[in-house]
C-alpha cells in the first residue's frame, strides 16, 4: 500500500495503550481461543505476511517495533476479521472453517495488516474527534428547535440529520481509504 500519510493525531504509541486495552479485555473474553494449533496455523501465515511487508517497507520501522502485530482468535463462528488499534487483530473461528485454504487466509490477513500499515483507525478517530463537536452542535440546536417549537419532530428531524451527516462522513472516510488502495493493473 502506497504511504497516506500520518495516522492522523493519535501517536503510534496513544494507538498501541489503547489496542493493548481493548486486548485485555478480549483476553477476558469467554469467546477468546487459545488454541495452540490453530494458533500455530494462523501464526505461520501472519508471520510470513509481516516480512514481506517488512521487505516492501510498508511496515515502517516505528511501527514494527511500537505495535503488537497479534492475533487474538475468537469462537464466534460469523465470518470475520477485524483490525484493531495498535497492532491487533481480531479473527473469528467462522472465517477460519470457511476459507479454502492458506492463501485465502492470507489475502483477508494482508487486508486488516494493510488497515494498521496505513493507520486507518487512528485516522478514523482523528475524524471523528473533529466532526463531535459538530454533532453536539446539532444535538444541542435538535433540543432547541423541540422546546421552543413545542414540536418534537422538528428537534427529532435536526438530531437525526446531524447524525445521518455523521455516518454518511465515516462513510465517505471508509471509501476514501478502499479507493486510494493500489489496483492491479492488467496487462496485454
């Protein structure tokens, strides 16, 4: 993945005390697995996605180093894998029975790896940390518009419009960050 710069406000290591947070928790978990052979077969494939992004440099160096770049496995049979802040990922024992093999794995592996090599969530909270106050602003002006109208719907319809402008900002934040992703380029 090409560079898209920073990860916003957040340091790597603000990112990495809040992905270690969030892991305790999950160790915590009922649902959290630590099963060595299944550990063992996804660590094998992790392990081998990390150094070929060490050798591309799409793993910078503080990254490498500040962030935990481990797999917490969980029972629940959804088909899932998640980034988490800091280095983390999540992935769920329902992805593990449905892929065909290694290599589909590995694809959906080096996706959530290219989410903390480009620092998408960090970014995403940046965003959001800038757009709250804007939604407060439209919180407090829904209340306003409520009381001094006697009419709820028209405070509803302000709250819910400065949450749809919310959500349809994380929306444009998420197809900003798959459309600046590097394609294939076919050849003749």
């Amino acid at each position: 993945m090409p560079g898209m710069g920073d990860g916003g406000e957040m340091t790597a290591s603000a990112e990495r005390h809040l992905g270690d947070q969030i892991a305790r928790e999950l160790y915590r978990d009922t649902d959290y697995i630590d099963d060595p052979v299944i550990g063992a077969y996804v660590q094998e494939i992790w392990q081998r996605l990390l150094v070929a992004a060490r050798a591309r440099g799409e793993l910078t160096p503080e990254l490498d180093e500040r962030f935990a770049w481990t797999i917490l496995l969980g029972r629940d049979r959804n088909i899932n894998a998640f980034a988490l802040p800091g280095g983390y990922l999540g992935l769920n024992l329902g992805l593990i029975a449905v892929v065909g093999s290694r290599d589909e794995l590995a694809a959906v592996l080096g996706h959530e790896l290219s989410h903390v090599t480009q620092r998408h969530i960090s970014r995403i909270m940046s965003k959001q940390g800038k757009q709250m106050p804007l939604m407060l602003a439209g919180l407090i002006l829904g209340m306003i518009a409520a009381t001094k109208s006697r009419n709820a719907d028209a405070g509803q319809a302000v709250i819910m419009g400065s949450q749809a402008l919310f959500m349809q900002n994380q929306l444009n934040f998420s197809r900003d960050m798959w459309s600046a992703r590097p394609t294939a380029s076919a050849s003749a």
